[in-house]
C-alpha cells in the first residue's frame, strides 16, 4: 500500500514537472523571437502552450509577461485581468523593479481591453509612480501617453494635454527625441479636438520643425498630415493643400487618409474632378488595417450631390449606410465575442479551481481509505454516466439548433440568389453592358466606337450597385492593380471570354493571357490550379 500511493506522487509530480518544463522552453525561444524581431512567431509559439493557467506560478508569470509583451507588438488583446493580476501578485513578491512595473502597465491594458477604465487609470498611475522612482523616464512617458489617451474617452481633453506634456517632459529627459515631438504633435491634436485651431497650429509647427532636423519620414508624414487637417478645419485651404501633399511627398504608401481629407477639400472648394481623382486614389494606398469605405462612400455622395446627379448620390448614400451598419454590428459582434471570451475563460477557471480542490480531496481519500478505491471508482463511473448523458442531450440539441439554422441559411441564400438576378438584369439592360459586348463581337465596331473614360467609369459603378463592393474586394484580393488591369477584371465579370477580350481591347489573344498573369502574380496565384475568372467571379 505504502509503495503504490510513493509511486502515484511520484507519476504526478513528475507529469506536473515535465508540462512546466515544455512550457518553459517554448517561453524561451518566444523570447528570442522577440528579441529578432520576430513577434508572429513568438505569438504562435506562445499561444500553443495548452492550459497555461495549470503551469506553476513562477512559469506562468514569466509566460504572462512575455505573452503581453507580444500582443503589445501585435495590437492583440491582453492576457485576462485575472491572468494579469496572477503575474503581478508573483512578481510583487519575487521579481524586479522593471518586471513589477511591466505587468502594472499591462495589467492597466487589460483593463482597458475590458473596458474598465477606472481600474486601468488607477494602476497605470501606481506604475508611473514606480517609474519616476526609478528614473526609467522612457517608460514613465509611455505610461502618461496612455494615462492621457484614457482621457479621450470622457472627452477630459485638459487633462489629456496635461499628461501627454508629462509624456513628452518624460520623453525629452530619456532622449528620445522622436517620441517626445509625437507627444507634441498628439497635443497639437487635442486643440483642434477642441476647435482651438492656433494653438493646434503653434504645437503642428513645431514638432514639424523638429521633424525635419530628425528627418524621419513617418514622423514627417504624420505631423504634416494633422497640419493639414487643421487648416482644412480653419478653412485656410491653401496651407491645408500645401501641408497634405508634403504629408504624402513624405510617405506616399500610407498616404490613404491623407488622400480623403483632399478629396473632403476639393470638393470645399467646387474643384469636383481633383475630388474624384482623389477618392479614386483612396482604395488604391488603403490598407487591410486601415479601410477607408465608409468615408469615401460619404465624399462621393457629397460629391455627386455637388454635381447634381442625386440618384447616384442617393445611391452612395445608401451605400454609406449599409456599410456604417455593418460595421456597427461587427464591432457589437466583436464586443459580444470579448465578453463571451472572457466568461468563458472566467467559468473554465473556476472550474479547473473546483476540479483542482477536488482531485486533492480524492488523493487524500484515495491515500487514507486505498481500501475502498471500488466504492469511489464506482461512483466515478456514475458520475460519468450522468456528465455523458448530459452532454449527449446538449449536443442533441446542438445538432438541432444547427439544422434548423441550415434551413434558414438555405432560405437567406435563396432569397440572395433572387436579389443577384434582378441586379444583374439591370446590368445586361444597361447601354454600356450593350455597348461592350456589340464592341466585343466586331473588331471595327471595337474600332470605331472605343469606350470612352466615362464609360468605363459607368461600367465600374453599375458593377458596385450589381455585385456589392466588388471593386474592394477586387483591390483587397489583387493589391496595386493599375486601372487597366480593374478594367480588365471588370470585363471578366461581366463574362467577355479570351476572343471577345482581344476584340474589345484590341490586342492580341497572348496579350489576353498575359494581362492575366500579371494580375494572378499580384495576388501571388501564378503558380496555382485557380484561374482569374473563378477568382473574380467568386467576388
């Protein structure tokens, strides 16, 4: 008996060590992923240690940190708050100054992630306390940019200037120049938050002239882009032109905002065909990161109101609020799923605590009463039968829920199916769907009557109204594609095949066949089984 409960100890402490052991190592090279500048890995290799909460305080801790570390890198969310005060009660007890302080920051960030903002208001500022004690002035700046970024929620905009001077104090006693003039610049930005549009511009100057002896271009980008703002919003549209073309002179590859707040100008000032141009420009340096949709919608409505052409207005309007809506209810979703996430995490947590109490209490009962191991493995197996029956009545009633979801998805898809139709008639009665398959069948009807720029346009805009955000998805899928090349893909939506192509265009059917490479190798599809035409038609 004395030999069989040694062994059983022994078997647990040594899985209990060799779990903590493999948690560890990968811990390790997740730091050295960092450290090469390699956080996606880091990421991933962090994510694959399975139950961290079961690892040893020590490890955990060392794990949380790090794992903080990289969604820092990531813009991912934080570790729980509940996983994030574990960490800082270890390292209150056993770590360094830096560590104690690196865990009340994100621990503040989880907080945030949560949307409890006077929790995270209250550590950051123990942690800032922390910092300035230990002169670690670089931190301390960052600590007071995100005390001031807090305030933006309330619209504390006083105070938001209050910390962000802080910040760059904190900054400039670091010698970090670059963050100390962004500090300047977000300053900058509160007063024109507040309509105070000089002193916006006093701040704007100035961290420009530091830009330059920096000559750091997406500072320069930056600063010169909210200069610019701000003397779109003073109505001073000459200075507004000049600074947001040196905001993209200076970084032309993110230059997607700066773009919009052109277009927003141009059409200020009634130059309607420098707005349009502009607008087009938008969804050509957009980013994944950064979708611009929903205000370039606005400014096309805008602009054809302008223009006078209201049904094409009406139509971008509605556009702009379907989308608005969308992406209010994914952001809803995205809430929803947090607090699902972190219920869930909450719940399992709890209930890995009970299971925990009440493996002890088994292996005490189990070391004091060997003898009547029947009895409770036994009771085990009932306890099973019951969990097994209660999870087969829920997956039944998964299984159902499921299948009635089928049926309405069959029902939404047939009624999308309809819808499409209908679109799509519209298109094929249009005079330019006309125009281009006459052209497309006759070599000097293709000749003599060439689309015109206008049409093109025509051609593009009827495509949006038939198949909902094509051209974004086109650009998403295939990026920098030149405008000749969304002509083409336009064509293949329309369902021109390879002869009708080269009539149209007026080239050669190898021309055809080329242009399509070029547009399969952007989207890094050259060397798959997929054509262009399944791609395109699929958006």
């Amino acid at each position: 008996m004395k030999n069989a409960v040694f062994l059983l100890t022994l078997l647990c402490l040594f899985f209990s060590c060799k779990i903590d052991h493999e948690a560890r190592h990968k811990i390790k090279a997740a730091e050295e992923l960092l450290l090469a500048e390699n956080p996606d890995s880091a990421f991933v290799l962090l994510k694959d240690i399975a139950n961290p909460d079961a690892l040893d305080n020590k490890t955990f801790a060392h794990w949380c940190l790090t794992y903080a570390k990289v969604c820092e890198q990531l813009e991912e969310d934080m570790p729980f708050v509940s996983q994030m005060e574990r960490a800082t009660e270890y390292y209150e007890s056993y770590g360094t100054t830096e560590e104690k302080i690196w865990c009340q920051v994100y621990l503040g960030q989880a907080y945030e992630d949560e949307k409890s903002f006077d929790e995270a208001m209250f550590v950051y500022l123990q942690a800032v306390d922390m910092a300035k004690k230990e002169l670690a002035y670089l931190l301390s700046g960052k600590i007071y940019n995100r005390i001031a970024r807090l305030h933006y929620f309330d619209n504390s905009y006083d105070e938001a200037q209050r910390y962000h001077q802080l910040s760059g104090e904190c900054y400039l006693k670091g010698n970090d120049t670059l963050d100390y003039i962004y500090s300047i610049r977000d300053i900058g930005w509160i007063y024109t938050l507040k309509e105070e549009y000089e002193q916006a511009s006093e701040f704007f100057l100035k961290a420009n002239r530091l830009s330059l002896i920096l000559n750091d271009s997406l500072l320069l980008s930056s600063v010169t882009n909210r200069l610019g703002n701000n003397y779109l919003e003073m109505g001073n549209y000459s200075l507004a032109e000049k600074y947001l073309f040196q905001s993209i002179a200076y970084d032309e590859s993110g230059s997607a905002p700066t773009f919009l707040a052109l277009a927003g100008l141009y059409i200020q000032q009634k130059e309607y065909g420098k707005a349009r141009s502009y607008l087009e420009k938008v969804f050509q340096y957009q980013t994944m990161k950064r979708k611009l949709t929903g205000g370039v919608l606005y400014q096309f409505y805008l602009l054809e109101k302008e223009l006078g052409n209201y049904f094409l207005s009406l139509n971008y309007y509605e556009q702009f609020v379907n989308y608005s809506d969308s992406i209010a209810d994914v952001q809803e979703q995205t809430n929803i799923l947090k607090v699902e996430k972190r219920y869930e995490y909450e719940k399992l947590r709890n209930e890995n605590n009970l299971l925990s109490i009440k493996n002890q209490r088994i292996f005490i009962i189990c070391i004091l009463l060997l003898l009547m191991s029947l009895f409770l493995f036994g009771l085990y197996k009932y306890r099973m039968s019951v969990k097994n029956e209660y999870i087969y009545h829920q997956r039944k009633i998964i299984n159902d829920t499921n299948t009635a979801l089928q049926e309405k998805e069959f029902a939404v898809k047939g009624l999308s199916s309809d819808i499409l139709n209908i679109r799509e008639n519209i298109l094929k009665k249009s005079d330019i769907y006309k125009k281009i398959i006459r052209n497309s069948q006759s070599v000097e009807e293709a000749k003599i009557c060439k689309l015109t720029d206008q049409e093109w346009l025509a051609l593009k805009e009827i495509l949006k109204t038939t198949y909902f955000l094509f051209i974004d998805k086109l650009q998403n899928r295939f990026p920098n594609l030149t405008e000749d090349e969304i002509r083409f893909c336009c064509l293949l939506k329309i369902g021109l095949d390879s002869q009708q192509l080269s009539i149209l265009l007026n080239i050669q059917p190898t021309s055809v066949s080329h242009k399509r490479y070029r547009i399969m190798k952007k989207g890094n599809l050259e060397n798959t089984n997929t054509t262009l035409e399944d791609i395109v038609s699929s958006l």
